[in-house]
C-alpha cells in the first residue's frame, strides 16, 4: 500500500452474532467484541488478518471463522 493510499475494507464471515466494538492493541493486534459477549483477537500475519484467540476458553464454538477480503458494505 502506498502512503496516502485507504487500506481496503476486511469483511469477517462468523458465525455469531454481530461485533460492535473493536480496538487495535498494537499494529499487528485487533480486539472485538459483541452481542455474544465473547471477545475474540486478530493477528496480522505476513499482510493478511488471521484469527488469533477466542480470549473465552469456555466457547469453542467460535474457532471455526474465516476472513474474507471485500467491500464492508
């Protein structure tokens, strides 16, 4: 990405119910969290934003989620 360029938007295909905070912990770190109260971090590996932790041990039902680049909208 070129200075002064907008990053693209990412969308998160998961199925749960809708995230409606986030906030990045450092630049290669990105906390959310929703409705299902289960908060969940995103790591930034060579570029692309991977799935880190499921920060609930107790929900095991969250692992299974995927990151699809593509307009927010």
């Amino acid at each position: 990405m070129e200075t002064g360029e907008k990053p693209k938007p990412k969308k998160v295909n998961i199925h749960t119910l809708p995230f409606t905070k986030g906030f990045y912990i450092s630049n290669d770190y990105f906390v959310v969290g929703g409705y299902d109260k289960v908060p969940i971090t995103f790591k930034k590996i060579d570029g692309q934003w991977k799935n880190s932790k499921v920060l609930d041990e107790g929900f095991n039902s969250y692992k299974d989620f995927t990151i699809a680049e593509g307009d927010s909208s």
